[in-house]
C-alpha cells in the first residue's frame, strides 16, 4: 500500500528537494532511476552529482529544450557523469515539456517524487517548492500500475519522434544545439533571443510538432473581446477611464520582432491593430483615445513631420511575472491621404528599445498582450 508524504520546500525547515533526491538516487534497491524535467541548469545536476556517478548505469534523464533555460553546461555535466541524456524539443511554442519526476523502481518497492522542482539550484533547494514523495509496494497491483503509468509514457517516447525526442552522446552535440537556438549558454550575458534552429547552409530549420494527446472541450472558450466606441478623428472620443483599453489577437513573429529567417531583420517595433477591439478605428484609436494624454510632438526632421512621436511608462508582465519598468517610445503616421490610410491599416507603432530581449521570444507565440491604462503616462503590458 502506497505511502505519501509531503516536500513544501521553503514553507518548512528541512524538507527541501535537494536531500530528498539523493536519498532517492542512493535507494540500494533502485535497479532503474528516472529524471523528466522541464529544465536543467549546471548548478542543480551539481546537487545529486555524486548519487548519479554511483547509478549512471541505471538511469535514464528525459529533459525539455528549446525553453531558453537548459543549458549546455547542464547537459554537459550529465555526460560527464555517464549520463546520455534524452532531449525533448515540443516543435512549438504553444506548449512546453513541463514534467518534474524523480522516480526511483526496483523489483518489489519503488519512490516516486512528483511535483514543481526543476533540476534547478533554485528548483532543489531555493524556491518554494511543493512535491509528494509516494513510496509504494510493487507487490500490490494498485501500486504496480500507478508506476507503470507515470514513468512508461516517457520511456515510450524514445525512437517515436527522433526529431523531438533524440538522445545526446557527444559534447559535439551540444554545440550544434547551442548554435541551433535550443540549448541555452551559461557562459553568455544577454544571449540574442532563439530564432529557431537552422542548418549548416543557414537556412531555417523546422521541427515538426510533437503530437500530443488533448481532451477535446465540448465549448471552446472565446476571448471575450473590448467593447470600445469608434473615434472621430475631428471629434476624438472621450479618454477611457483607467482599465483594460486593448487586447491583442494571438501576437506573431512581427509582433514580437522575431526574424522568420535568417536574411529577415526584426524591426523593433509593432503596430498597435484592432486586436479583439470591436467597433474602433485602428487608424485614430490609440493615438486619440488610448495615448491622448501623452504629448504628441512632430519628428524633427523635416521630411518626417508627419510622424508624431510620444513616451510613455510601460510595467512589463510577462507570464505572471512583472519585469519592470520601461520607457517606451510611440509613433504615429499622421498622413490621411496615403494608401495605408485608405485601407484602414494602422497607423500607430510601439518601439520596444531596451525591452526587446523580453518580448523577442518564440515562446511567446500565439500568446496575448493586453495593455491596461494606470493613468496619466502610466501604462502596464500584459502578455499571458
């Protein structure tokens, strides 16, 4: 019968992660061990390093990439080990490979620790984390196909999808990976953000889609769009109170100034469309009504008067977690007699500055930005 207890590491003294697993790995009994994570950084294999050069022989390390957090040094570390570890690349950025399994099996007992921790400095020992530990009687069927459940479907991975699912053997690798975009440099401040793996002729290299198994809603939720009263560009309408004031559709590599290939330089900047607004005019919305209050003033060169520039204080969320402050540049295209105006294209630009190795990631890809008024020359950016 399985028995359950609790790590709340960071809530309580001595229940941390980190001496959880080496207990785990160093279990006599263990004649198979399994890691799946999400990331892993050098600092956090340094923690278990030498109860995994006692069962490198017995263990098997499934670990995502293409994050923007696993690292070569990481990986590096694991074959240093005798460690091959097996890399998962999603093929997309609409999801991550997020498990944290620690799971230790013999022929009639095993451990299992599941729950939030990275293999990770701050996953084994700094964070707040919560996992439960189950240690359960291989004996009992309950408890035998529990097991079997949680750690088949990872072992069942290998060979199905080698473009996804591949294992590293040479530190070779890991440079070619590096170079690709999806593994990250411990050794590099400020890296330039992943523009997706590319061949050795530098043309842009697709990874396919993992498949994944999805419950099919039976309603799809919509996002629910802003209502907004079209302005009048001779009669702006009235500010909009602090709030939501615009909502983006599913944001693009134009968006997020990503380059699509490697002769495409991003521009720095996106334009401010209709999003999930109803009913506005894209053309006069944001500089008449969203930035009203923001002082407008003409470009200094003579042959661009016609671009009105403005700065704004912009608080940065991304994915919960707010990135601070940024003054951000603004420009409108004042011109009403152009053929983008004509065809009711935007006119209106975000310069991103020094927050586009924020917003220049895949991984925010078919996300949403919403972008809140907080009064004044105050504005936050939400992308969830």
């Amino acid at each position: 019968m399985a028995k359950v207890s609790a790590l709340t590491q960071g809530l309580v003294p001595n229940n941390d992660h980190e001496h959880a697993l080496n207990n785990l790995i160093n279990s006599a009994w263990a004649t198979s061990l399994t890691i799946s994570v999400a990331f892993v950084r050098e600092a956090g294999v340094s923690k278990i390093e030498t109860a995994l050069q006692a069962k490198h022989n017995i263990t098997q390390v499934f670990v995502g990439i293409s994050n923007g957090i696993t690292s070569k040094q990481a990986l590096a570390k694991l074959l240093a080990i005798g460690i091959n570890p097996y890399v998962v690349d999603m093929g997309t950025q609409s999801s991550l490979f997020h498990p944290k399994l620690y799971a230790a099996v013999g022929e009639e007992q095993a451990t299992v620790i599941a729950g939030s921790a990275n293999l990770t400095a701050s996953g084994l020992s700094d964070n707040v984390e919560v996992s439960s530990k189950v240690e359960l009687d291989l004996t009992e069927q309950d408890d035998s196909q529990y097991v079997s459940m949680l750690v088949d479907p990872f072992k069942n991975l290998i060979g199905r999808y080698p473009q996804n699912v591949f294992q590293v053997t040479t530190t070779n690798q890991l440079d070619d990976l590096v170079n690709e975009g999806r593994l990250e440099d411990e050794s590099v401040k400020n890296k330039a953000p992943v523009t997706g793996k590319k061949s050795p002729g530098g043309q842009s290299v697709a990874t396919p889609a993992l498949p994944l198994h999805r419950r099919t809603p039976q309603v799809v939720a919509q996002p629910v769009p802003v209502q907004a009263a079209p302005p009048n560009p001779q009669n702006p309408q009235v500010v909009p109170a602090a709030g939501l004031v615009w909502s983006s559709k599913e944001l693009t590599e134009r968006d997020l100034c990503i380059p699509t290939g490697s002769n495409t330089n991003a521009t720095g900047s996106m334009y401010l469309k209709k999003g999930l607004l109803d009913g506005i005019d894209q053309r006069h919305y944001f500089k008449d009504s969203v930035f009203a209050r923001l002082t407008w003033t003409p470009d200094a060169s003579p042959s661009k008067r016609h671009l009105l520039r403005a700065t704004a204080n912009f608080e940065i969320i991304i994915n919960g977690i707010s990135n601070g402050n940024y003054d951000l540049r603004l420009t409108h295209n004042s011109k009403t007699n152009t053929k983008t105006y004509a065809q009711n294209n935007a006119m209106t630009q975000i310069h991103w500055g020094d927050a586009k190795a924020l917003v220049a990631k895949r991984g925010l890809l078919g996300k949403h930005m919403a972008l809140y008024h907080l009064g004044g020359s105050n504005y936050q950016i939400e992308i969830t």
